[in-house]
C-alpha cells in the first residue's frame, strides 16, 4: 500500500472475474486447434494445393460457429480462469506474508491454526450439513486473506508514524510563517505552498494515526471471533450459524479495507503539488529554497 502514495495490495483471494471470457478467442486458441491448423498450413506447402487450407478453413469456421457457444466449453474456460486466478492469488498472499515481520507472521499461524480447527470439528457432520460447511470454508478463507491484508497495513502504517516526528512538521511550519513576510515575492509564492503541503502532512499523519487504531482493533476483533467460533464449534452442530456469524466479520473486515484505502486517496495530490513548487521557482532563488525545503515522509 504505502501511505506516500500508492494503494492498498490486491487482495489475493480468488474472485470472480468482471466479466465472461471472450469464449471465440479461447476456442481458437487451443493447442490442439492450432495443431491442425499448422498441419493444414504444411500440407498445402509440401503439396503445393491450397485445398488442405480451403478444407481447414471451412472446417475452423464450423468449429468457432458451435464450440465456443457450447455450455460445456464455457464452464471449463471459466474453470481455466478461475485455476489462474487462484495461483496468481495464492502468489500475492505468499509475497504479502514473507513480506511480514516475524510478530505478524506468528499472529496469521496462530489464526490458520485456529480456522484449521473450525474445520476439523465440523467435518463430521452428516452429509445433509456439508453444504453449509463448504459456506463456512469459504468464509474463512476469506478471513484469512483480509486478515493478511490487514496486517500488511497496520506494519506499513506503522512504519509510518514511527518515521514521522509531527512536532517538527508543526516547527517547520511556524518557522515558514515567521519569515514569510520577510523574503522576496517570489519565495513567498513558494514558501506559501510549502505550508500548505506541510499542513497536509500533519494531516495525513493525524489521519494514519486514527487508521492504524482501527486497522489494530479489526485485527483482534478478526482474532476474538474466530477463537469463540473455535470454542463454540466444539458443540454447535449447525454451520449454517457459523457461517452467518462469518459472513458478518467478513463485512466488517471489508469495511475496514475501505477505510484504508479511503484515508489513501484523501492525499494522492500531494506529489503534484510538491512538483509544482519546483516547476514555480526559478534559477536564483530554486537553490535556495531547496536547502530549507524538507518535505517528503
């Protein structure tokens, strides 16, 4: 994600895609479609005949009128994309995960742990209930990846505001206004600017700070439902409970993920104006300016 500018990880669950699969372009594309048609395409040259070619093309003409249209085909194009998808995912969740310092590395192992005992409780159940069961997989796997996504924010955040010292953001600021009256016009225009910048970043900071506490608190909230659960599986016998109860820390998690991303584009305009401080100083005062600019997280 990083909170200078950027977005929140994709996240690395499998989903599904926007929109269907250009099913022609798939058929076409087959290895085996290709095949015939590269050995259409020889025969025509050793024999030097363009009837193997005519014969293929209108065999392939055939072929894209009714394969790409069979219901069959497309399900098992959707489960290539799907497959796909899923490793790409999987991928990302693994890069965000080794990408976690050795604390939250301990905390998602200690949650897989718990969810892994969810699922040993319920698979006994009878068949009639395994429906709901596979609802409830689902969901925490879900969890699973949201919860990464969650940490991988808090440590970034983290990061944050142990890099950032406001007080001499509010020092440098004060400074600015005191000379303001001071210097030339033109290093006015531009020290004017410098504050509004320096004032977005106090504001960003305070903002990251109001974020990362309720990044924090979903963390432990994802943690404490999911041990109740555990407690509760031992006994409960209805899934379809535990799956409602799953859908709904899957909501919240998804709300905090917007939260997130929301505090991100409150300031994705603040290298644009920095670029503009630069572009509005000319040569005799650009140098001097620059020793006293210090902006940048």
């Amino acid at each position: 994600m990083g909170f200078g500018g950027g977005n929140l990880p994709d996240a690395p669950g499998p989903s599904p895609s926007q929109k269907d699969p250009n099913y022609l372009k798939e058929a076409f594309h087959i290895q085996y479609n290709m095949i015939a048609l590269a050995g259409a395409a020889a025969l025509s040259l050793v024999g030097w005949t363009a009837l193997p070619l005519l014969l293929a093309g209108g065999l392939e003409m055939m072929y894209l009128a009714i394969v790409p249209q069979n219901w069959r085909f497309q399900r098992l194009v959707r489960s290539w994309k799907f497959a796909a998808e899923q490793k790409l995912h999987e991928s990302k969740l693994s890069d965000m995960l080794r990408s976690l310092p050795p604390d939250m590395q301990g905390r998602y192992i200690k949650l897989a742990e718990v969810c892994g005992s969810i699922r040993n409780n319920f698979a006994q159940l009878s068949s009639a209930s395994q429906m709901f069961v596979q609802q409830m997989d689902t969901r925490l796997e879900g969890l699973l990846h949201g919860y990464v996504r969650l940490l991988t924010a808090a440590v970034q955040q983290r990061t944050y505001v142990k890099g950032t010292d406001p007080e001499l953001i509010k020092k440098e600021i004060v400074n600015l206004q005191q000379e303001l009256d001071h210097d030339p016009p033109r290093v006015q225009d531009i020290n004017k600017k410098r504050i509004e910048i320096l004032s977005k970043r106090l504001e960003k900071y305070q903002k990251i700070c109001e974020n990362r506490q309720v990044v924090d608190a979903q963390c432990s909230a994802v943690e404490d439902v999911l041990q109740l659960v555990r407690d509760q599986s031992v006994t409960m016998r209805d899934p379809q409970q535990v799956s409602d109860q799953l859908t709904n820390l899957v909501h919240d998690v998804e709300q905090t993920e917007q939260t997130v991303q929301q505090v991100e584009s409150i300031f994705s305009g603040l290298t644009p104006d920095m670029e503009g401080i630069m572009q509005d100083a000319d040569p005799s005062t650009s140098s001097s300016a620059a020793q006293r600019t210090r902006i940048g997280s």
